[in-house]
C-alpha cells in the first residue's frame, strides 16, 4: 500500500489545483460555469491514509467503487479527529446484500443498473428514512465488459421507480468506450445527453438535471456535452500510483 507523507499530500495538492483548472479550462471551452460542474475524486487507487490527503488540499467529493472500500474509509476518516467532511459517491457496481450497511454513509448512487437493485435500495432507504441521489447508470459503450442499463430498458425502470420513493432519480450516468478516442467518446455522450433530454420530457415526474459523465481521458468531450459531475481517478493520483 502507497504510504502517505508530506511528499504526497504536496504533490496531491498541486494534482488537485491541475485538475480544477482543467476542468475550470473545459468549463470556458464550452461557454459553461465551473459551478456547475462537481469534480467527484475517485479514490479507489489508493488506502484510507492518502485519500484523507486528497480530502485536505481540497477534493470533498469522493467516487468509490466498491461498497466495502467505502465501510473503511467512513471509518477511517470517523476515526481521525480532523480530516474533513467528505461526501461519498457509489460509482460500481453495487451488490444488494451490501446495500444496507452502505447506505447511511452515501451521498449519492450514481450506478443504479437494474430493478432489483432499485427495490432493495428503496425498501433499506424507507427503512432507514432516508431518500438517496441516485443516478441511473446507463450502457452507452461498445465494450461488452461494461456495466450498465441499456438505453432500451431504462423507460421501464423509470416506470417502476416512480413507485419507490426513496430513490430520487436526479439524472443519468455513463461511461464511454475505453480507447474510443475525441469524435467518438464525444457522440457516445452526447447520446447519452440526447436519451436524458427525451427521458425529461417523458417523465416529469423525475428529474433529470445530473449527468455523471466523463473521467480524467475525456472530462474536456463530456463537459462539452453536459457533464454535472466528471469522475476523476488517475489524474489525481499522477506522481503517487
Ligand atoms: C475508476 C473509475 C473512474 C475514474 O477513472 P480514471 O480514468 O482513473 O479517471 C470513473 N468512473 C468509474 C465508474 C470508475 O470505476
């Protein structure tokens, strides 16, 4: 595991500063304000230590992929008198039988992908009395490996979900094929950009004003397409990994 230091935290910081003028750079690009544009900080590279490190010089925002990475860090950072105060986004896959004990610590989903999940989440978060941001994850990639609803099944659920109240559906997330490159990756969102537009129209009861789309190779294409949230990894993390 990457030891956190005083080299570290100083190299986050100057990682972090980079990444928010990137994006503040893409934001101008395409005639947009960065306020509106979350950058969600995907720790899942590195331990507990160092992702408190990204936490300090100023990433509040934290993606995780892995609901059991995210018990142990809650902890971790409950455990530290004073690391800040972080949101955590689920951004993976999310089994149900870890639904229950993830869910107090959440701020958002953003990878909701299929009715049963969307049940058990409803019927923990009812339990619980909390309503959770959740985005619906949606499969917009060539690569068959990704995760994801095809755009097709989406209506349905949408349907189902308006009778499972403590899901607030607040928009759509994707993630583009790996390696498509520009024109590509920015078609691929701007599908998904185009499906959130129709799918607004077709259930108002929903809301739909969050697209949590790009990652630190195509941030520049999905903000130029309506990104709200961009979830950024590796960037982060340059100089440590
Ligand atoms: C790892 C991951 C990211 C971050 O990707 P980078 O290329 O490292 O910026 C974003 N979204 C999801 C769902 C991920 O699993």
């Amino acid at each position: 595991m990457l030891v956190a230091s005083a080299d570290t935290l100083e190299i986050l910081s100057r990682n972090w500063a980079r990444v928010q003028r990137d994006v503040a750079q893409a934001c101008e690009a395409a005639d947009r304000d960065p306020a509106n544009v979350t950058i969600v900080g995907v720790s899942k590279y590195v331990g507990a230590e160092l992702t408190v490190q990204l936490a300090e010089v100023g990433c509040r925002v934290l993606g995780e992929n892995r609901p059991q990475v995210i018990w142990e860090k809650f902890e971790f950072f409950a455990s530290q008198a004073d690391a800040p105060q972080v949101a955590w986004h689920m951004i993976g896959h999310f089994q149900r039988n870890k639904v229950r004990r993830t869910l107090p610590m959440l701020s958002s989903l953003h990878s909701l992908d299929s009715l049963r999940l969307a049940k058990t989440v409803h019927e923990e978060a009812s339990r619980a009395g909390i309503e959770l941001a959740t985005l619906v994850e949606i499969n917009v990639s060539q690569d068959a490996a990704k995760t994801g609803l095809p755009p097709a099944q989406v209506p349905e659920l949408l349907t189902a979900l308006k009778d499972l109240p403590a899901i607030r559906v607040c928009g759509l997330m994707a993630m583009a094929t790996q390696f498509a490159g520009g024109d590509d990756t920015r078609r691929e969102f701007a599908s998904v950009r185009k499906l959130r537009d129709e799918l607004a129209e077709q259930f108002p009861e929903h809301s739909f004003h969050q697209l949590s789309i790009g990652m630190s190779g195509d941030f520049r294409e999905a903000i130029s397409e309506g990104a709200t949230h961009v979830r950024i990894g590796s960037s982060l993390w340059e100089g440590i990994l």
